[in-house]
C-alpha cells in the first residue's frame, strides 16, 4: 500500500490586503482615492495617493525608487514542495527565474528544494518567505497546532492531491486496511487519517505507517 502525497499550494506567512475604495458622483464629476483619475468638469488628473515613483507601468523602464525598495527587502527564500520534482506548484516560480523576471525586479530570490511537511515551520519561523505546501488540510493541521499564521495564496490545481493506494485484492474497504502498513510521504495526511479514523482506524493502533525514500 502506498500513500502518495503531492504538493500543490503555494503557502507565506504574511497576509495579502486589499484596500478598497468609494466611489462619489457628484455634478458630473467621478472621485477615487489611492492612484486612481479623477475626473472634473471634463478635465483628467491622476494622483498616487503616495506611491509617486514606485508605481509599475507596463512598458516603462522599472522605477528606481521600487528597485531600491525591493533590493532594500534582501533574499526571498522560496522552498520548493517536492525536491525539483515535476508539479505545478513550482512551474511559474523557475520560468519567472530562467526569464529572468526576478532580476528585472531587483528581487534577489532563492529557490531551495524541501519538501512541504518541512516547509511550515521554516516559513513560520521566517527562514523561508514562501513555500510549496500540501493539501489545505495539511496547512491547516499545522497552522492549528502551532499557532502559525500560514496563508494559501495560490491554489495550483482543482482537485484533491491526497491519495491512498492500495494495490489490487489487497482491499475493498477502509476497514481492510487494519493491521497493515502504509507507506507515506513526510507524514499521513491529516484528511487521511481522519477519513481512516472514520473507518475506526486510528495510525499507531489499528495501522502503521513507514516513510518511503525519493521522489518517484
């Protein structure tokens, strides 16, 4: 029996905000607030709400004030979930390296190979800025019982990645699987284990688990 546990989720532990705006219309005329037009009796000014500078527009040079303040941010560490296996939770992150996309930003940014269960604590603890994780459930797990305020910021797939196989005779049903071992990735998963515990088996009692080595 295998369980396989592939990462797909890209976690930090800063969280994003967004800042929101309202509109008024009055006499013809349209007012926003924070880098927006405002328009008045026909005429058209456009004001930064204080971001003078740093503003990136398409097509233009990269401000050097933003330049500054992105090389004033030091290294970015990014730990991969999977060694530099093929999954999709790092595909945009080496493109972005191999164009070069992050030294047109003045980002200094590191790709390190880990694996997602050891990727939490070193993202909670800020050794590491982002990170590929596992399942939701995985991240949750963790952030729960470490009072670590992780934050998905991008879901790299629409279906679940946790999986348990069996191979074929070896069971019809959860309940089969007590008594056996079950092979896993850095550690079950907590869906996993709840969906086993479902079933009445509890890791430890009912069945054991045994880390697998690599990659494949």
């Amino acid at each position: 029996m295998r369980l396989r546990n592939v990462t797909a989720l890209a976690v930090c532990t800063a969280a994003l905000l967004a800042a929101c705006s309202s509109d008024g219309d009055s006499a013809g005329s349209n007012t926003t607030t924070a880098g927006s037009n405002t328009t008045t009796g026909g005429t058209t000014a456009t004001t930064d709400g204080g971001a003078s500078g740093v503003d990136v527009v398409a097509g233009e040079a990269f401000p050097e004030d933003r330049c500054a303040a992105n090389q004033a941010a030091g290294t970015i560490t990014y730990l991969t979930g999977f060694d530099f296996a093929a999954t999709a939770s790092i595909v945009d992150v080496l493109v972005a390296e191999e164009k070069g996309y992050y030294e047109a930003m003045c980002l200094d940014v590191e790709v390190t190979p880990s694996f997602s269960t050891a990727n939490y604590p070193l993202v909670a603890e800020n050794d590491a800025q982002f990170a590929s994780g596992g399942s939701f459930s995985e991240v949750a797990s963790f952030a729960a019982a470490n009072d670590a305020e992780l934050v998905a910021v991008a879901v790299e797939g629409p279906t679940a990645i946790d999986s348990l196989i069996v191979k074929p005779g070896v069971a019809t049903e959860l309940a089969d699987l007590e008594g056996t071992t079950i092979g896993v990735k850095g550690k079950l998963p907590p869906s996993v284990a709840a969906m086993l515990a479902q079933a009445g088996l509890i890791e430890g009692e009912n069945y054991d688990t045994v880390l697998l080595d690599g990659f494949d």
